[in-house]
C-alpha cells in the first residue's frame, strides 16, 4: 500500500458531515457552475452518513450495472446472512462479467491475462487515464486561464483540460492521460480524451484494459448544491471493445483537505 493511501485511510476517521461550501450551482457571470476546489471519495471520508454500501464497494467506480446488482443483493432477504464481503464479492464478479461480454477477443484475452498479481502498481508504476479517472484519493479542479487542472493526490498525477477552444499539445499523444479537450453543456462540464497511452482496468474490479485507441468522454454534474460531483465515464475502443463501457463515481466537497504528496516506498516491489 502507498503511503499516502494509508493516511487517507486513517484521516478518513476525522471526517464527518458534508462540508458546508458556497453554493456552487448558482451561475457565475461566465454562465456555469463552479467546479473548482477539493473532492473527496468514500475512501478518504468513510465515516460520512452520505455513503451507502454500494458505495463503498465501487470506491473506484463502477458501471451502473455493479451498483444495480448490489444493491438487488442487498434488499433480497435471501441474504441477510450473508456477509457483506460476501456480496460485495458477487457483485465484482458480476462487472467482471459484464466487461467481458463487451470485450473484443483481444480485450477478453488481457482480461485472462491481467490479474491482481500482474497489476504495475505493485512495481510503482503510475497510472493510466482510465484508473486515474476514477481512483480513490482526493482530486482538485482549478482554472487557469483557458485550461482546467485536474490535479489528483494519486501519484500526484496532473491533467491539463484545454478548454475554449484551445488546443493540446501534440507532445501529449501517447502519455498516460493523453489530450482532453473540454467544454461546458449548460450545467455539465464535458471532456472529450484521445491519443492515451495503453493500459489496464482496476485488475480487481473488472480487469481488461484498453489500447491508444481508446476515447473517453467524461460528464461531470453538481448535486445537492454544489457538495456532491458526480461523473459518467464512456469509453470506447475499437481494439478492445465491441461497444461502449460506462464507469459512474461520485465525490464530495472537502475544502478542508490540502493534496498530500503521493509516495510508493510502502508499495513492495516484485522480485
């Protein structure tokens, strides 16, 4: 595990409530909501009363499906007995199921291959656009100029949006996240991702991954004024998928955190 995820795991005990911030959905004179400031998932604020266990089980996100079947699981008294792991452990088996039916041959034969002991983040390796999309630890949005950053405690990654008709540069074809451009649709912020370098699902979750063909297309929205963001992440690849893939995660508003600096020396390397 890496430093800072053990941390996050402890300082999650800290957290309660959902943090009071100005409202957010109210227009600004640029005639969107504001996105900007510091988002934390379940796994940094697992203490919060906003959580459900559906949650907690797709902490990395899910496809909706992963959240449909579990929450059939635990409202079927049928398994009341059952223990929660247990279920959460049906449920993953599930969206591994479900990814494997939209995988092309060659997706469904990295699915086999790509297991939790091949994952890189055992060798320290960053990750790609997709985990980093969706991973665990806190996230910050802030505009500069025509740009947004996303700046995520995770590795400590950065993602340019080149927003307003600006263009990436090409340089960034082929690196871990890529080129995203952005724009708002009326209360949505949209971003459109090309030219990322390949790499995997969460290996416990899904596995499978995807090649440099990948696009995806983020859809960020604000809840419950302004203290809750939620995304919808399609992704599509002629290489390794046959249709579409959906990943949904949710946050919430945490202006009371600082980013840590993200560490792997308590990550083991394999021999």
């Amino acid at each position: 595990m890496k430093t800072t995820t053990c941390r996050r795991s402890l300082a999650a005990l800290t957290i309660s409530g959902l943090a009071l911030v100005a409202p957010r959905l109210l227009a600004q004179a640029v005639g969107h909501p504001d996105f900007q400031g510091i988002w934390s998932g379940v796994f940094t604020t697992q203490d919060n009363e906003f959580w459900g266990v559906e949650d907690y089980a797709c902490f990395v996100g899910c496809p909706p499906t992963g959240y449909e079947y579990l929450r059939a699981l635990l409202d079927d008294p049928a398994n009341d007995a059952r223990p929660v792991d247990e279920l959460i452990d049906e449920m993953r088996g599930h969206v591994r199921a479900h990814l494997a039916s939209k995988f092309t041959p060659v997706g469904l034969e990295l699915q086999s291959a790509a297991g939790v002991a091949e994952d890189t983040v055992f060798d320290c390796q960053p990750y790609g656009f997709v985990r980093q999309t969706t991973n665990p630890l806190p996230l910050e949005i802030r505009e500069e100029g025509d740009t947004l950053v996303f700046a995520y405690e995770e590795w400590n990654g950065v993602r340019t949006i080149y927003m307003n008709g600006s263009v990436p540069p090409l340089e960034l074809k082929g690196t871990l996240f890529g080129r995203s451009v952005g724009r708002y649709e009326g209360d949505v912020l949209a971003i459109e991702t090309t030219d990322v370098g390949p790499d995997i699902f969460y290996s416990f979750m899904s596995g499978g991954g995807y090649s440099d063909q990948l696009s995806g297309v983020e859809r960020y929205t604000l809840a419950n004024g302004g203290r809750q963001l939620d995304l919808e992440l399609t992704i599509t690849d002629p290489v390794m998928l046959k249709e579409p893939v959906v990943f949904t995660k949710t946050w919430i508003a945490t202006p009371e955190l600082e980013l840590l600096v993200d560490s792997c020396e308590d990550v083991p390397g394999r021999p």
